[in-house]
C-alpha cells in the first residue's frame, strides 16, 4: 500500500451506518417516551386541579381505601363532578389534540405545504356555517339541540370537503387545486356565517358565537367514544403508510415512480382528516393552531421522518390541548376560559417563533 489511505473495510463502514441509525432510533424513542410522560403529567394534573377540591392525597383515599388515612374520600357530588365533568374533558383534549395534529400532519403531507392544516380546506368555517344555521333554526334532533348543532357542524364541514375534493379530482387532484379551493371556501362559509350573524338576535348571536371558542366541557362519553375510535382508525392508517408518505415528500413524481399509488392515497387521506377534523369541531367548536404547531414541533424534535413524527405530533397536539384546557380552569377560577381561545394565545408565539427559527435557519 503506497500513496494513500487504505481503502475502508465495507463490513466496518455498514457497522458503524447501522450504529448511528440505531442511536437516532433510541434518541427518537426516548423524545417520545418523553413528550408523552409530559401528557400523561398534564392530564393528571387536568384531573386533580379545578373548581371541585379534588387533590391526589382525596383521590387515592377514594380509589384505595387506607391508601392515605390523612385525606377525606371525595363525597356523591365530588365523584360526580370527577367522572361527569373534568374526566370526559381530559379524555376530550386528548383525543381532539391529536386527532387535529395526524390531521395537520395529513394535509401538510398531500399538500407539500408547511403551512397546511386540517381548517386550509375551509371546513372550520363551513362547520360554524352548520352551527350557527342550526342555532339560529332551532333545530333540534330527537329533542336535542345540541345533538341538531353537532349534526349540522359536521354535515356542511363534510359537505365542505366534498367540494374541494370534487374540484381537486376535476383539476387532477393536484395540492394546490385543494388549498385554492379550500381558502375560497373558506371565505364563501365566514361570509355565510357573518350573514346569519348580523339576523340573529341577541341571545342566538351569544349561542353562535360560543360556539366558535372551542370547548371541551361539550362532549359526553358516547361523543369522545365515537372521536376516539376515528382518531384511532385514522391514525393507525397514516402510521401504517408513513414510509409512503416520506417517498410523497420528494414530489409526485418520484414518489409514483417508487411505487406510491399518489392519487388514491391523497384521496385516502383527506377523506380521513376530513372525518376527524369535521367530527372534533363538530363536537368541541373550533380549536385552531394545534394541527399547526404540533406537527412542526415534532418535526424539529424527531425530524422529517414520518415514522417517528407522525406518532410524535399526536403526543404533542394532546398535551397542547390539555395544557391549553389546565390554564383555561385555573387562570381565573372559577371561570372557565374555553380552550380555543387559550390554544390560540399560547400557539400563535408558538407559530411565530417556528416561522422565525426556519426563516433563521434557511438563511445558514
């Protein structure tokens, strides 16, 4: 060997390949792991804080008799305000956070765009259109007017995006046919709800627009069962076709030519966070920024793979959500702030900083 460096072995150059993907795989996990010790705090802490006295020490007492023979059990009205009202939110907030975030994740993915979320389709409009139409209608379904609103906001959210998949199809399904479409009809159904606005009296105008904050103090249990079994279909189908989603990032193209069948699985997903976009906010009102923010946070802890940031921004959307609904009951107890409008608060310098730390970070 003479006049240059020894070539390197190839079994020692695929040892240490495998060796630094097996220790961004553990690095990725243990975020994981992380991020959902921290939901798992939120929500404990969700459950125990809140107007009802219900600390841990009263909690365990309960659950565990003898466990503390220094707290007093939670009385019939207390277990009742637990089981009735603070455990269906914390349930709610989990689900809808990330049920919003595989949404953002989906449509950032079928769009190309970063700025993508599950409303770019305008179905958060056309969903406050259906609710405001039912409030001001009166209209109630066996009995229930808040079972005709949850109806109503879900029907003409999905109608919504029926539409601009129709137009999509027309023009070849084609990301920027959907968010063109999407942002048109996103102002057609803000001008239709304005209208119904400016007719309503006062007290339906106060209903209508109530509905708009997002809130998770709506929801019963037969409601966050039917959200979770969608959010939970919905996000094993996009995990168990992340690595067609990761091909999808290089264009049409490319991906088509690796054998992605694009335009079905762009069908395929926007059907989906059309399902569970339009279920959440039909049930809960409109919590904006969290199918935003989640999925870039994820991406800057785990990076652009999808099989580490799809299951990470559903962690993530959650605890937004239920640390959002924590500050919302305990900033200025006894009233209760609706989640929409804390989410909004803490996602828009969230957002802000994302945009400024990608422009920074571009410019390198």
């Amino acid at each position: 060997m003479t006049g240059g460096t020894a070539a390197a072995d190839p079994a020692t150059e695929l040892a240490e390949v495998r060796r630094v993907l097996a220790g961004r795989a553990r690095r990725r996990w243990s975020i994981l792991a992380a991020a959902t010790l921290v939901a798992v705090a939120l929500a404990w802490l969700g459950t125990v804080h809140g107007i009802t006295d219900i600390t841990t020490g009263r909690l365990a007492a309960t659950l565990l008799p003898g466990a503390d023979r220094w707290a007093q059990p939670l009385d019939w009205s207390e277990w009742t305000a637990l089981v009735d009202l603070r455990l269906p939110r914390i349930a709610m907030a989990i689900a809808a956070g990330a049920g919003l975030a595989w949404c953002g994740c989906g449509m950032q993915i079928i769009t190309g765009n970063p700025m993508a979320s599950p409303f770019t389709t305008g179905i958060s409009n056309a969903a406050a259109f259906g609710a405001a139409l039912a409030i001001l209608g009166t209209f109630t379904i066996a009995g229930s007017a808040m079972t005709a609103t949850v109806v109503m906001a879900f029907v003409m959210a999905a109608a919504c995006s029926a539409v601009v998949m129709g137009l999509a199809s027309i023009g070849r399904m084609g990301p920027t046919i959907l968010i063109l479409s999407g942002i048109a009809l996103s102002y057609l159904f803000a001008a239709a709800t304005a209208v119904l606005q400016y007719v309503s009296d006062e007290q339906d105008l106060s209903a209508i627009v109530r509905w708009t904050f997002g809130d998770l103090g709506r929801a019963n249990w037969s409601q966050i069962t039917l959200v979770a079994v969608i959010v939970g279909v919905a996000g094993g189908f996009m995990q168990a076709r992340a690595g067609w989603y990761m091909r999808m990032a290089a264009g049409d193209e490319t991906a088509f030519s690796l054998g992605v069948p694009v335009r079905r699985l762009r069908t395929q997903t926007m059907v989906l966070v059309t399902l569970v976009a339009a279920t959440v906010i039909s049930i809960t009102g409109v919590i904006g920024f969290v199918g935003l923010v989640a999925p870039h946070i994820a991406a800057l802890l785990v990076g652009a793979d999808e099989r580490y940031r799809l299951p990470l921004a559903g962690v993530v959307g959650a605890a937004l959500v239920l640390g959002a609904d924590l500050v919302g009951r305990t900033i200025v107890s006894p009233v209760i702030v609706p989640v929409g409008i804390v989410v909004s608060f803490l996602g828009v310098p969230m957002f802000l900083w994302l945009i400024i730390r990608e422009g920074a970070w571009s410019r390198r």
